[in-house]
RNA sequence: GGCCCCAUAGUCUAGCGGUCAGGACGUUGCCCUCUCAAGGCAGUAACACGGGUUCAAAUCCCGUUGGGGCUACCA
C-alpha cells in the first residue's frame, strides 16, 4: 500500500462549516487514515472580499470538535508566489493570454447567449486582437484600476476531450469546446479557485482529491491545468452530496445544516461522524458486525472504510437515523469517557442554566456548606459535588441507557436528581403510606446496605397488602413525588440511586 | 437552454445474469414491565417506465421520464 498518499479538505471561510462540508472533511480523514496517509487542511480564501477569519476559526473549531485531526495547514491567501510561479510556466509555455474583456460586455454576451438558447462559451475574443489594440484597451482597464484577466488558451492546448476515472462513478467525459476559455487570474488581481485549487493540489503533492459531487464540473479545467503544467494529475473521488427531506441541497438555510444543530440537540461527536460515513456508504457486506452499522472506534471505521464503496447517488439526511446511532453511541459508550465528553464538548448552559439550579437548590441543599464554597461552572460540576464523583458515574451509567441525546440526559439529571424542590403527588394516602414504609423498613442503616431495589418493592406490596392500594397507583405516585412525570427509567433505580435520604424528603408532605 | 451526475420500500442501503430481492432506520403488533424507552419476536413496504440482448435481467445496452448538480473575473 502507498504510504505516501495526501489528501486534503479545502473549505472557503464564508460561512460557517455544514453537514455536507463535515461529511466530505470526514471522507477524506477516513481516506488518510485507512491508507496510512496525511491529511491536509487548506483554507480557500481566494475570494478576498467574501471569506471571514472569524469563519476560518469557525471551521477549524468545528473539525476539532469533531476530533478530525489534520496534518499541514495552508491558507491560499498566503500562498499568491506559488501561483504566481505556475502562472509563469504556463505563459512561458504561451498557454495563457490576456482578456480585456469588461464585466458588462462578458455579462451582455451571455445573456446573449441566454436568449438565443445557446450555452454559454467565451468567444476568445481578446485572443486575436493586435499590440496597438491590446495597449489601448490596457489603458482603458486601467483607468477603471484594472488590470487584464488571464485565460487559459484551450485551442492551443489542443484537447478534444478530458476524461477521467473517478473512483466514485467510474468514467466521465466532458468535451473541451463546452469549456471555453476560462479565467486563471482576475482583473482586480486574485487567481481563481479552478487555479488556485490545483495548483495548490499539485504544489503540495495531493495524491487524491476527495470532495463533493458539485465539483464535478470543474474537474475538466483542472485536469487540463495538469496536462498544460505539464505535471500529473491527482485522483478524484467525487462523493455524492446530502440532501435535504425535500430533496434539495442541504443548504445553510436548513437548520440541520448547520453543526450548531448537533452540539446543541446533544449528538455526540462520534454519532454524528459515524452516521455520516454510512450515508450514500457501504462498508463490509455480509459480515454481521456492521448490520447495524455502528462501529465502535473511529479508527474501526476507517479500517474498514473504502473510498470505492461509497454510492454515486445521492443521499437524503436523516436525523432520526443519526438519533438512533447517537442512541447506540451512548450505550456503548463507556461513562467516563461519555462524562468526560459531556464536560468538554458541551455547552451545558444551553441546556440549564447553573444559576437556576443554583438560586434553587443551593439554600435549601443537604451539605450547603460544601456548596456554597464550591466553584460550579456545569451542571455535571453541581451534580458531582452533590453526589460526588462515583456515584454520579452510577447515575450518568444509568440514564445513558435510558436516552438518546446528550440533551435529554442532561435534563433529567437535572429534573430528578439535582431539583430539590418537591412535584405534586397524586395521592396524599399513598405518600405518607410511601413515607413511612420506607423510613421504618430501612431504619437506620447506611444507604448502601439498606436502601435497594429489593426493600423498596417490598415495602411497596407490603403497602398494596396492608392498606388495599393498587400496586400500579403506589408506583405511579412514587414516581410522580421523585420526577414529576407519569413516565420514565425504573423509578425503582431512580428511588435507588437518588438515595434514601433525597427520597424521603420528596415523599415529606 | 447546454453539460454532467443519479435512479431498489417513506429513508439509508445489499445485490455485479438464475435470490422466496437481503439488512438497517422508521412504522405496526406481540412479549417483557410500575410507566416510557431499551431489548426480544413477528409484520409492513421497493427493483421509475418502455424497448432490446439472453434460455434467463434489479443486474448488460438504448431510449423515455423523473430528481439533482454545474453552467462566473464564487469557492
């Protein structure tokens, strides 16, 4: 196997990283990884005038977050020598001329086009005009602080067809004439992404190019870029893109689009990579392991991750799958690592707000003194000083097989095990009855030994028996005096893990 | 309009000339159960259409239809 492959993901900072973008920074990590080779992060800020640093920092923030990690980093913005360079070697090759063209007659000649129902090509026009000519429109470009535009000369290029093998779909062919002229630098002095791109490609030693299908058309100027440079060629991959339930390009106006979405609703990281990479993909066929198609390690994925496999239709995005996947992930996610997750990947703020929690429950807490002195920046930071840390691993153990998302762990930590406030029950009788069972039957003994699943359900029948309730109407007021809800997880490993004391005190009327 | 890509259930997919068209999500029912989930079991639902090629086509070829992308001195 080629040890030496380099692939990167080239994103422009216009805007903040989408679930498309993700995906595609994904395929090729996993290319990289599977191959043993590099990753490389390129930012594409060639267009001057709409790329944001803050939306660079956005992007890389986001592949963080998502544990991409890469090899090498350019910026095109710091790279205008190189390209400049290239650009040399194509006009000493004579492949390249000046265009004097301005932006309203290109704009009149395509609505020309337009309307007589052509396509549109460059007419080449600027290609046959004469030294005195082109001197006097230079001077006219300058005027208006311009300069000529750059183009690449097809015909002299001599190309009737570009072909290529992509490793998604196979064969492509575009004819050259449907092409035109296209332009490798522009009048306000800025290479264009078709140039830049490979060039950068190419100057950096890309072995494979990994990216969406809406790139597909592009390919053609690129490759013809490669023969007139005289160098060889990249590999392309064209990965199918996500689309949206009504069938259109994810866009930045869906807000599952964007990856705020995911952090915020609670997908794990892991999750939502792996629900990405089974999308419009296959792994290994016939092999029981992946039937449900959760992998258990990143580098899993990746071992079994083939570029080949990866469907050349499009997929439409589902977030309920994503959800179960997420649900999965949790499950076998083991809980130091999830708590360790869910302290650094999460904003749990958006979730509760600790001075709520604090203005609530720190006045009326069991050890306030520990409190009080205690920094808390987190909900889980609350909850480890209230439970401290092994027994929050017992309770975060607990509720990760119960839910799906982050989020709604989140919540119901907060709603049964840190609210210290009591919720209504429904029957007086059954409370006190509730009361005073599990405080005689369990005595004195330290919460460990005493308080268990066991005695609790005893101490329920015990009531159903001696009083004639309905076992059903014991158990629905229980949990309605320790959650508040008519439903949820066994309220007996509720009751369990809150403790006798906090179960007493929610049963006190 | 032109060019390119794509086409198996609601969704993601397996399938490489002969399968009862397989799996997953969803959905429906049952079991489990203090409830909701989870889990277990069972059910539901697909080869876009029309021509070829062939003894045989979801599979190969052509066309049609449908969907999508690109069509810039954006990336």
């Amino acid at each position: 196997m080629n040890n030496n492959i380099r692939v990167r993901f080239a994103p422009s900072p216009t805007g903040h990283l989408h679930i498309g973008g993700l995906r595609t920074a994904l395929f090729n990590y996993l290319f990289a990884k599977k191959n043993n080779g590099k990753l490389i992060l390129r930012i594409d800020d060639t267009d001057i005038t709409r790329s944001k640093k803050e939306y660079e920092d956005l992007i890389i923030s986001d592949i963080k977050w998502f544990d991409i990690k890469y090899d090498e980093f350019y910026r095109q913005s710091e790279r205008k020598d190189i390209y400049e360079k290239y650009l040399k070697i194509l006009e000493e090759k004579g492949y390249v001329y000046e265009c004097f063209c301005t932006e309203e007659e290109l704009l009149r000649s395509k609505e020309l086009s337009i309307n007589l129902k052509k396509p549109y090509i460059y007419n080449g026009r600027c290609l046959h005009l004469n030294g005195a000519e082109k001197e006097n429109l230079r001077k006219k470009l300058a005027d208006a602080g311009l300069v000529p535009s750059i183009r690449l000369n097809m015909l002299k290029l001599g190309c009737e067809q570009v072909e290529f093998e992509d490793m998604v779909h196979g064969k492509v062919v575009f004819n050259v004439k449907l092409l035109g002229d296209f332009v490798l630098k522009t009048s306000d002095n800025r290479f264009t992404y078709n140039f830049a791109s490979i060039v950068d490609d190419i100057d950096l030693g890309i072995t494979h190019i990994i990216r969406g299908e809406d790139h597909i058309s592009n390919t053609p100027r690129q490759i013809l870029l490669c023969r007139a440079l005289g160098t060889g060629c990249p590999m392309f991959a064209h990965i199918s893109l996500l689309y949206g339930k009504d069938g259109k390009l994810m866009s930045k106006r869906d807000f599952n689009a964007n990856l705020e979405h995911y952090k915020k609703e609670g997908y794990l990281p892991q999750a939502v990579l792996n629900y990405l990479a089974i999308t419009g993909n296959t792994f290994i066929v016939n092999d029981e392991r992946f039937s449900d198609e959760i992998f258990t390690s990143f580098d899993e994925m990746a071992h079994y991750f083939d570029i080949k496999r990866t469907k050349s239709s499009g997929a439409i995005f589902s977030e309920e799958k994503l959800k179960f996947v997420n649900e999965k992930w949790l499950q076998q996610l083991n809980t130091d690592d999830l708590i360790y997750a869910i302290k650094e990947k999460f904003i749990l703020t958006d979730y509760i707000n600790v001075s709520d929690i604090n203005s609530i429950n720190i006045s009326s807490s069991i050890n306030n003194t520990d409190i009080e002195s205690a920094e808390i920046f987190d909900v889980i930071d609350y909850a480890e000083k209230e439970y401290g840390k092994e027994r929050l691993r017992c309770i975060i153990d607990f509720l990760k097989n119960e839910y799906k998302t982050v989020k709604e762990i989140i919540l119901e930590l907060d709603n049964v095990f840190l609210y210290k406030g009591k919720y209504n029950y429904f029957d007086k009788d059954i409370t006190e009855l509730l009361f005073e069972n599990l405080k005689e039957t369990t005595g004195n003994k330290p919460e460990a030994s005493g308080f268990n699943e066991i005695l609790i359900k005893n101490a329920i029948q015990k009531i159903s028996k001696e009083n004639k309730k309905n076992i059903k109407d014991i158990y629905e007021n229980l949990r309605m005096a320790l959650t508040g809800k008519t439903n949820g997880p066994s309220i007996l490993k509720i009751a369990v893990l809150l403790g006798k004391e906090r179960v007493i005190s929610k049963l006190t009327i």
